[in-house]
C-alpha cells in the first residue's frame, strides 16, 4: 500500500517540513520520481519497528469521509499563531483580554465572548501550572472556532497570575477547540512537552513560529524513539 506524505505527517504527528528534513537526512525509505515522494507502507512498518516507534497506518478513508486522526500540536500552533512582547495591564483580565485581541484566527466579532469565558474559567481554578506558564482555555466548546488552535503568547512584563507556585506569568498557550476531544489531546501534547526541561528553558528565548514548530517536531521524535 502506497502512503501519501500528509498521511504520514498525520500517523508520525509531524509537519510536512519536518518529514521532508528526515528524507533529506536519510532517516526514512522513500522513493522520489521527479519532486514527489512516495512511501510504502511495509517499509515504513519495518523502520518504525526497527526504530521502536509507534506508526499507525489506518486504511485511507472513502472520499467525502471524515477523517479522525486528531489535530497535532504543529498544526494548532500553526492556525493559532505566536505573538510576541504583548504589552498588558497588571492582572488577569488585562493579560487576557489584550492577548485575545492578538489571536487573528478568532473572529473580531466573537473576541469578546472569548475574553468572557475564559476569564470565568481563570475564577474557578488559574491556569497558571508554574514556572512562568499559563494554559488559558474555555470550559466548552466554540462554536465560532472552525479549527483548533493553539496560540503563544509572550508578554513584555510577567504578571500575578495565581499561578500555582506563585510567580508571575510571562508565557500563555491559549488552547481553542470547536469540539471537546480536541482540547483534551492538545493539552495532553503540550503538558507532554513541558514536562522536558529543555523546552520549558527553550521557551524563554521567546522563538519564533518556525523555531517553536520545529523544537516541539525535534521532540516529538525524540519522544517515540
């Protein structure tokens, strides 16, 4: 069976850029006609067993179908974008709402509903994990949110943000999801992510897309290696 390059990104959890970087690097079997890429799937089963990763090559589904494999963190970062030296007031709400107006894959009209219940979700519990981070996201679904995304922002100043060890915030992830199984696996691949001490040191160098895409693609692989 003949595996597309987008399936393979979507089995491995990888960008387009980052499976492109291994063939150039001689790490996966390929074949190329010209500028395409093809994979077969016994080869690519025989590499990822010989290099103990987990590779998940579903049937391709019918045309019009759905598909199910869930959204990768890339990707969401992607949609959602990294915004940089975002200037804010010296609370919560001000770190909120100044950070949403930034988000431009939210639509202008709905900011303010997002402003509103992501601050109701910083009153029942902060997201504030430690350590200069913060995971803000709603309790439910948007339904004015077409993709889910993931949104980094880096302000200019730390902010009290009752963080859970009390020191103030300078890195927020804002995790926005038309559907609840979304949230629950982008949380699940970001929280993975900073549990690495390397990235979390990583993130104060306040990187661009391209680096933040690129370390959490490197990590990734590391990961299932």
């Amino acid at each position: 069976m003949e595996i597309l390059i987008s399936e393979l990104c979507k089995s491995l959890g990888v960008s387009r850029t980052t499976i492109e970087r291994w063939i150039r690097q001689g790490k996966l079997p390929v074949s190329q006609k010209g500028r395409t890429y093809s994979f077969h799937a016994r080869d690519l089963k025989n590499w990822a067993a010989k290099n103990h990763i987990s590779l998940n090559l579903t049937p391709r589904p019918a045309q019009g179908s759905e598909a199910e494999t869930p959204v990768s963190l890339h990707t969401a970062l992607k949609t959602g974008g990294v915004y940089h030296d975002i200037d804010t007031g010296p609370d919560v709400p001000s770190v909120i709402n100044t950070c949403v107006k930034k988000i431009k894959a939210v639509p202008d009209d709905f900011k303010a509903d997002l402003t509103q219940q992501l601050l109701e979700r910083e009153k029942a519990l902060s997201t504030g994990l430690g350590g200069g981070i913060a995971i803000p996201h709603p309790r439910i679904p948007l339904d004015y949110i077409e993709h889910p995304m993931v949104a980094a922002c880096f302000l200019k100043t730390p902010v009290d943000y009752h963080a859970l060890d009390n020191q103030p915030v300078s890195t927020l992830f804002f995790i926005l999801f038309p559907e609840l199984k979304f949230h629950l696996h982008l949380l699940s691949a970001l929280s993975l992510c900073l549990r690495n001490r390397q990235f979390s040191e990583f993130l104060k160098t306040r990187p661009k897309q391209s680096e933040l895409i690129e370390k959490i693609d490197t990590l990734h692989l590391t990961q299932t290696m």
